[in-house]
C-alpha cells in the first residue's frame, strides 16, 4: 500500500474540525485525522507493507522548465529565492513535522527522492513491487498507473476521507473511456487547472476520450494531425495543431517517473512501534488519544 501523504494530510486537514487541538491549543486535526484513516487503512486491507511517499520537491524545476504554468498559482506569493513554497494554510505546516515524527516513530516508512514528487515514487514503487498494490490517494493524475495484469489500483477518497472508491481498469474505463497509460494522455489533451496544465483548447474529457479510442494514443492522434485522410474534424485539426509545442513536452510533465534511484527503507508494516518511547513523548505533546490507540490497535492485529 502506497500513500500519497500530502494528498491525503490535505484531505484530514479540511475533512476534521480545527477544534481538534493538542494540550497546549495548537490544531492537530491533520495529524489525527491522517492517524485514523492509516488505521481504517489497515483494518480494512491489511497489507504486507505500507510507504508514506513524500513530496521532496511539490513542484520540480525540470517540470517547470517544460510546462511554466506548472502549478504557477500554488506558489506562495511571499516566497523568497530557491525551490517555490507552495500556499498552505497558516495552521496545516507545523502539523506536517508531526506527522514525519509520529511516522517515524511507529516506523511506517517514509519515502522521498529530491527534485521529485511524492507520485514518482510512487510510480517506482508501483512498476517494480513484485504483488499487488494499492495507491491510496486524491491525485486523479495516478490513475495512469493502474494496472489489471499486474494488480495495481487506486483508492480514491470521494467524500473526504470517510469513503474510497477502489478504481481498476474496469473503473477506469466505464469512467473515462481509458486504460491506466491512455490517463496520461487523456489529462495532457483534456488540462487540469489544478496542476496548471492548460490542456488543447476545445477538446474537452470526452472528445480527448473518443480521439484515443479512436487513435490509440496521444502518438497516434499527432500523426493523424498530418495525415488528410485521418477522421479528424477540421476544428479539431487546427486545435491540434496550434497546440503542437505544448503536446510534445506536456507528457513528460504529466506521466510519472518510474525508474527514481530510491533510499533505502523498510517497507514492512510494524506491529509495534518502533521507538516507543518517543511515541510516548509525542502522544502526550500533540494529544493524539484515541486517534494513535486506533492505529495501534490496528497494527497490532
């Protein structure tokens, strides 16, 4: 099982009351929040190993270089020079070293590469794991990587963190009209404004949809742009067209790295904690109660 941590931090954030506050006030909702949904995680699926995969860099410049509008307007206006700080809310940042420390200390490993995001090591992860995975996250861009044949899937919260939708290639398709690699090309013809991708303008999900069906690939519809006798309309010709420059580099900003250099760790889900002692000194500074005994006792089954 793989977890896209700040994904899903995000999601306890909003989806848990910022009345839920530590001993000393300080909001703690995305760090129980987060706690317990890695316990129904866990009580739910059991799997053999579980990763926390971490954004080292939300926002790669090898990414921007190709695609400027890469996730432009998340960047915090009052950053200062070096990597872009992306806007989070004033009480979500000093939840997040909690978090790193709480996983720490349970030993659930945490997993980043520098310059990447949390889905490239996801997507390593996911292409070399030798059984079935579950990538639990928010991020429609993962669907890319399901996967029958080898039993990948997503989970897929749909109503903040209480309810998951499991999406494999059946999903996939009766949703989109694609498989796990045509995701990628459908979300680099279609945009996403929530990562800045402006997408071909005029071919919206369902035609970019019918365009891969009918094409095979995003290779394939860029070679009927040239070819007179290719069933394409003449808007659809010229949108393609004007949209040469961006479709020959969106892919490579859209498609997950799958090949990352990654640190070593553990993969395999504790049954105890490993530092108890400094789970304790946390649990009783963050008043994680109830929320760190129900991932216990889950991870004690």
């Amino acid at each position: 099982m793989l977890l896209d941590t700040a994904s899903l931090y995000f999601r306890a954030y909003f989806g848990v009351p910022e009345s839920v506050r530590a001993p000393d006030g300080t909001p703690v909702n995305a760090v129980r929040g987060l706690l317990d949904f890695i316990a129904r995680l866990v009580a739910d699926h059991r799997p053999d190993d579980l990763v926390a995969c971490l954004d080292e860099d939300w926002r790669p410049a090898w990414r921007v270089a190709l695609i400027p509008s890469y996730k432009a307007h998340r960047v915090a206006e009052e950053h200062t020079a070096g990597p872009d700080t992306e806007t989070v809310p004033d009480t979500l940042s000093p939840q997040v070293p909690v978090i790193d420390a709480v996983l720490d200390a349970l030993g659930i490993a945490r997993v980043g590469v520098p310059e990447h995001e949390a889905d490239d090591v996801i997507g390593t992860l996911a292409t070399h794991a030798s059984g079935p995975v579950d990538i639990v996250t928010g991020d429609r861009d993962l669907f890319q990587l399901i996967d029958d044949a080898r039993g990948v899937r997503v989970l897929y919260p749909v109503k903040g963190m209480s309810t998951l939708a499991g999406f494999d290639g059946a999903a996939l398709r009766e949703k989109y009209g694609v498989d796990g690699p045509g995701y990628a090309d459908l979300a680099v013809l279609r945009g996403d404004p929530s990562d800045g991708l402006p997408g071909v303008p005029g071919i919206g999900e369902k035609t970019a949809a019918r365009l891969l069906d009918r094409f095979g690939d995003l290779a394939g519809i860029r070679a009927a742009v040239d070819d007179p006798r290719a069933a394409l309309t003449p808007a659809q010709r010229k949108r393609l067209a004007e949209a040469g420059e961006y479709l020959a580099v969106a892919p490579r900003v859209v498609r997950v790295v799958t090949d990352l250099k990654l640190p070593a760790h553990d993969p395999a889900l504790p049954t105890a904690p490993r530092d108890p002692a400094a789970l304790e000194a946390l649990d009783a500074r963050w008043g994680l109660g109830g929320s760190l005994t129900r991932l216990l006792t889950a991870l004690g089954r």
